[in-house]
C-alpha cells in the first residue's frame, strides 16, 4: 500500500506540471499571435532586408525520365529567417523556450522551384514551424517535386548527367529578401560578367561544395550520385537597383549500367557476331537467308526497344543507336550478297553461258591480286587419293585380234 500512495503521487505531480506547462505554452501562443499579421515581412524597418537561410535535404532520388526530361525527387526544404514579432523572455512564460507553430499562421518565405515541370509550386505538407524565443524560426517541409532536367544521351548507357534544380523567391527582390546558403560560411567567391539576352549584367556566384545534404538519402537503385554543389546566383541589372538572387543546386549523376549491359549491349553484339557465320553456312544447306532475316529482325527489336528509352531529340544520336544502325546496314548488305551467291551457285553450264567480263574478273584479273592460282594437272593428282594415284594398269597386250566384219553376208551366208 504505501508503494501505491508513492507512485499515485509521483504521478500526480507529474500531471500537474505538464499542465502548468502546457498553460504557459497555451498563454504564449496566445500572446505572440494575438496581433500577428502573417501577411507583413517580419521586419521592424521597412528598408531592413530579411535573411533567410535555405538548405536543400535530398530524401530519395524517385525518377529520371529521358524521354521528357524530368527529374522526380524527394526533399525536404530547410528554411530559417528571423521573426522579431515572435521572441520572448522564457522565464515569464514558465522557462517555454521553443514553440511549435502552425505554419499557416505566420509569415513564410515564398521560395518555390523556379524549373518546375509539374506546375506544383507549393511544398507536399504544411508542416509546423519550430519558434525559439530568441525569434529564429525553421521550417522544414517535405515536397516532392519535378523538375526540367536536359538529358545528353550521346553516351548511353555509360552516361552521366547535370540535373539542377534553381530556388528563389517569387516575389521579393534582394533588397527585401536576401536569400542565402545555410552553410554560406563553407562559400567560396567568383565573380564573372555576363552577356545575357536582356543585355549585360554582372553576377556574383558562390559556391558551397556540399549544398545538398545527403544525411538521409535513400540510394537510387539506377543512378549514382557524385557530387552536389550549390551556387548562389546575384544578378545585377543597369537598369535596376535591386538585385535577382536565386540558389542553385546542381545534382551529378552517373547512371549503373549493369541493368542495360547484360540485357542491351551484350545481345545485340552476340546478334552481331552471328552476321560473320552466314557465309560459313554451305549454299546447299538452305538456311543462308533465314539467319540473315532473323538477324536483321532481331537488331530491329533492339533499336525499337533503344528508341522508347531515349529521348525523342534530333541534336545527337546515342553512340549506341549508331552501332545498331551500322550493324543493320551490314546485315542488310549481307543478305543482298548472299543471295547474290545462291544465284550463282545454283547456275549450270546449261542453263547460263558464262559472260566474258566474269571470266575477265573473276578468272584473269582476281586471282592475281588473290595470290591465287589455276590448279595444275600435278597438282591435280596430288590431290587424288592414295588408291588412285597407286592405280596401276595392266601393261598392253601384243595379241592382235582377227580381223572383224560387221557385214551379214559374211556371217549369215547360208541366209542368201
């Protein structure tokens, strides 16, 4: 029993200072949203410009589609910016040092993906943004997005490709929102001069080697990923004060080629390879054309089957693409020469005489550059067998036959 008492009162305490704290939660949510206008910059001077830190966190790689050209990924979007609407003193509020807000109810960023091919700009879930008192608020959003990715297949399936995907906010210009790396302090500097379509303008590049956090990638089963870079773009026009910021993420990806080698190349080579045997194959056997057919049959399929992968672009043809085409222009002429050959295999001296400039080319002037010869008749005995050559004939006889009359009279005279 006196164990019972302790633990009902150990638990009761428990309770009571849970709801003390969640009194004062509930009191401090209360007052930082009471006059709160989601709809303002969070910023006490107009002229003050908003930082605003954006980190990109890749989740899983889901698709890479050649032939739009569109790459499907899952991130999560880190945001962190300072609200001096939302601080607070921790010791008046019960020591609640962080609240968790709902993220419709105050000021956000509107950074969307500017190459977007879905036409979702908006993150997957509203998620709650976590507010400490001393104002930092960070948001973190899950989204799923689609992105233009231009895909060089010249080498496929030993590829690699530069997918990026470009940040920026929609409607605040640098000197209202400055839109900065999370890790800028790892940034290096370049600055370059560019000649755009809209004239010229300078723009200001920073570069953070790692831009994408990869802590929590799930590995693609098709793709590897070699490095993630991010750049910070600041654009400077003549013609306007402010600048155009954005953060570019740049994804390098090498494609596994295990999948396409066992089940593309390796037979579509074999299938090569089987042109060569066609002329091995005896004229009388009758299967010389059918190889050949179902050759040039089977490399089609393969080109059809490449045709469906890659994208449907005229400014480069996959490397590929050409050696199937190559292959089917060989095996096109093979089965032209082989029945060329037929033809003439099948030819008698009975039914065709041969043409003078065939016995020109092909017995007089061929041979010579051949280093072939017309056998001679000692060549030709060698050739014979054994039991042949070793034939020996009976030496000629010196009887003489009597002399033979086919006349009737002489032998049928009793028949006149």
């Amino acid at each position: 029993m006196p164990c019972l008492r302790i633990i009902f009162w150990m638990m009761l305490s428990v309770q009571l200072k849970l709801s003390s704290c969640n009194k004062d939660a509930s009191r401090l949510f209360e007052d930082l949203l009471a006059d709160y206008n989601k709809l303002v910059r969070p910023v006490d001077n107009n002229s003050e410009t908003l930082i605003v830190r954006f980190k990109l966190k890749l989740s899983q790689l889901l698709d890479v589609h050649e032939k739009n050209q569109i790459m499907t990924t899952n991130v999560w979007l880190q945001h962190s910016w300072t609200d001096y609407k939302l601080k607070w003193n921790p010791a008046d509020y019960g020591g609640v040092d962080v609240l968790y807000v709902p993220s419709e109810m105050i000021w956000l960023p509107d950074v969307v993906l500017y190459n977007n091919a879905d036409g979702n700009y908006q993150v997957t879930i509203m998620t709650k943004a976590k507010v400490s008192s001393n104002g930092t608020v960070e948001w973190a959003p899950p989204a799923i997005y689609k992105s233009m990715c231009q895909i060089d297949v010249e080498f496929f399936p030993f590829d690699a490709q530069t997918c990026e995907m470009k940040f920026g906010s929609w409607t605040y210009g640098g000197l209202e929102v400055d839109l900065k790396h999370k890790d800028s302090h790892k940034e290096r500097e370049e600055l370059e001069t560019v000649l755009g379509l809209d004239g010229e303008y300078e723009e200001t590049v920073w570069i953070v080697d790692e831009g994408i956090d990869l802590s929590d990638y799930y590995p693609s089963v098709e793709w590897d990923i070699l490095r993630v870079p991010g750049k910070r773009h600041e654009k400077r026009y003549p013609c306007c004060e402010s600048p155009f910021i954005d953060l570019t993420y740049e994804i390098h990806l090498r494609r596994k080629t295990l999948f396409y080698t066992v089940n593309l190349i390796f037979p579509s080579v074999g299938i090569s390879f089987l042109t060569a045997l066609v002329f091995y194959l005896p004229s009388d056997g009758g299967e010389k054309i059918s190889l050949c057919i179902s050759i040039l049959i089977s490399l089609t399929v393969f080109f059809l089957l490449l045709v469906e992968i890659i994208p449907s672009t005229s400014l480069v043809i996959p490397l590929i693409g050409k050696y199937l085409l190559f292959t089917m222009v060989l095996v096109t002429l093979s089965v032209v020469v082989t029945v060329i050959t037929l033809n003439v295999h099948y030819r008698t001296p009975t039914t065709h005489t041969m043409p003078k400039w065939v016995r020109r080319v092909f017995i007089e002037l061929l041979p010579k550059y051949l280093l072939m010869g017309r056998p001679t008749p000692s060549s030709v005995g060698n050739a014979l067998p054994t039991n042949v050559t070793n034939l020996v004939l009976p030496k000629k006889s010196d009887s003489r036959l009597p002399s033979f009359s086919i006349r009737p009279r002489d032998h049928y005279a009793s028949a006149l």
